[in-house]
C-alpha cells in the first residue's frame, strides 16, 4: 500500500511537471515551484526552495508567476507533504529580502483537510495561520516605515499588539502525537524556533522604546503600554515552556538560542503608578473645571437678580485656557 502511494503520487509530479512545460507563461519558475512542493514526504526541497528564490532575486517581476502558481499548487492539494512544502516555500520567500510586502497570502489553508483523517492536518492550519499573519503584519510594518514623521506612540502600540499576536499563533504550531518527529515536521518547527526569537526581540525593543517615552504619552497610550507589557510577561513564560517542548523534540535551534529575557517585575509595577497618576490626575483636573464652571452659574444667577444686586458684585467666567 505505501509503495503504491509513493508510485502515484510521484505520477502526479510527474503529470504536473509535465504540464507546466506546456505553458506559455513561465514555465521554469512553474516547474521549479513543483519541484519544491513534490509530494515526497521524508524532507522538504531545499534546493528547489532556493532555486525559487533564485527567480525572486533575478527581477521582482518574477514575484507574479511565483505566487500564481504557488497559490495554484496550494488550492488544489489535499496532501499534507505538498501543503507543509508550500508553506515552507512561503515562508521562505517571506523572509527573503528582496521580497515585497504583499499582505494577505494569495491562498487560504485554514480549512485544510487531507483526503483521510491525519495528525497532519491541524498542524498544516496552524501553520498557515501564522504565516498569514506574518504576511499582513510584515505589509503594516512595511508602510509604517515609509511614513514620514517621527516616533507615534499609539501607532507602536498597536503594532507591538500585532506582534504579540504572532507570538500567539506561533506557540499554536505543536504537532500532534504521531506527527511530532516526521521529518518535514520537524523543519518547520526549526524555523518556528526561529520565528519565535526575532518576534520577541522586535518586541522587546519595541517595548524598550516605548517606555523610553511613556512620560510623554496620554492616559490612553499609557493603560495600552500596560496592557501590553502585562502580556509580553505572561508571553515570555509561555516561550520558555514551548521551548522546553522543542528541546524534548530535539530541535536543534531551541538548544541553541539563549534564555527567553524576563519583563522585570519592578518595571511593571513603575507603569502603573504611571497610569494610575495619569487617570488621578485626570479626574483631579475635570473636578477643578466643574468646581470654577459651578461658581460661574452662581454668580451669573445672582446677577440676573435685580440691578442693585448686578452694581454690587459682577460675577466674572472663569478663563478656561488657564484652567487646562
């Protein structure tokens, strides 16, 4: 039985390869797209991967053919080797340096299913999830720095908020049992280790700049810098048991890389005095204006009295300017 499998499924590269030659658009960058995702399961095709990239470093205008027909590979398959192979591919191509940001991926696995029940599957979904979020993100952060003008601290804000969503998604991608040490499992989980630690330092910085300038920032960016480093906590614990996890699968990058770096206590408990001040200070303020604006409504009352009354004492609006 598995014989015959390995028999067909090398018949359907064949006949896809065999197709792509007989297109008039493209035909190598198709076939090598094929090659990289071939239905052999034991390792991904690294050498196919790079000859990709090869196509995307040659010109940018490549980018087309290489996505049109990844996405034509991915919206037809139900083999979870050729989904993984793909999805390797992309993130390949992700993190290539010549690529541009494109936002959403051009192909939709989060209902994938293979032809029979498989441990594959909900790792495949996982997986893409990710990368789809990588994708998007990237594309924010591409037009963030284009942007002209200095440092925005909400605009950080919710970017660090997009980031901690990666670090989500990535603790999500956990084989299940039976599926832990196959082989092209185990690349992905290399470059989800990978992943994992250049999310968290983009974090950490983040974070690093944004308390740099919490002095500065209003009550709102203050409570969301909180919430933030609340979860970059909580997040960091959770990224050193996920690696303990890795570690125990043997992936060799989680033996390699350093400690996950802790967010101090003391540093958290500084942040919210800080929004605590700012809230006190806020409704210690709208207490001072309603205090002046009710003395105003009194005097302006007493005036309308009588004229000797208005003669006697005139009352006079607070200036509201000096009040703020």
């Amino acid at each position: 039985m598995r014989l015959w499998k390995r028999a067909s499924d090398a018949l359907k590269d064949q006949s896809s390869l065999w197709q792509a030659s007989l297109s008039r658009r493209h035909p190598d960058i198709e076939k090598a797209v094929i090659r990289a995702t071939s239905h052999h399961a034991t390792s991904s095709s690294i050498r196919y991967v790079d000859r990709v990239r090869h196509w995307l470093r040659l010109s940018p205008s490549n980018l087309t053919p290489i996505l049109r027909s990844l996405s034509s590979r991915m919206h037809k398959t139900r083999s979870w080797p050729v989904a993984l192979k793909g999805l390797l591919l992309t993130q390949a191509l992700l993190n290539s340096p010549s690529l541009p940001a494109i936002g959403r991926l051009p192909f939709d696995l989060s209902s994938f299913r293979g032809p029979t029940a498989s441990p594959f599957d909900a790792f495949v979904r996982a997986y893409y999830a990710f990368l789809d979020h990588k994708s998007a993100t990237t594309f924010l952060l591409h037009q963030r720095d284009n942007c002209e003008g200095g440092f925005v601290m909400r605009q950080e804000l919710l970017m660090l908020q997009s980031l901690q969503g990666l670090i989500d998604l990535l603790v999500a991608i956990r084989p299940a049992p039976g599926a832990e040490f196959a082989p092209l499992v185990m690349d992905v989980m290399e470059g989800v280790v990978v992943e994992i630690y250049e999310v968290y330092g983009k974090i950490c910085r983040g974070i690093a700049t944004v308390l740099l300038n919490i002095y500065s920032a209003g009550r709102v960016e203050a409570a969301m810098a909180l919430r933030v480093v609340r979860k970059a906590t909580w997040q960091g614990d959770e990224l050193g048991d996920f690696l303990e996890v890795c570690k125990e699968m043997r992936i060799a990058n989680a033996a390699e890389f350093p400690v996950i770096d802790r967010i101090p206590e003391e540093g958290i408990r500084e942040l919210e005095e800080i929004v605590e001040g700012l809230t006190k200070e806020k409704v210690e303020m709208k207490t001072v204006i309603t205090e002046e604006w009710e003395r105003f409504e009194e005097d302006s009352v007493a005036a309308s009295c009588g004229q000797q009354q208005h003669e006697t004492r005139i009352g006079e609006a607070p200036d509201l300017i000096t009040l703020f």
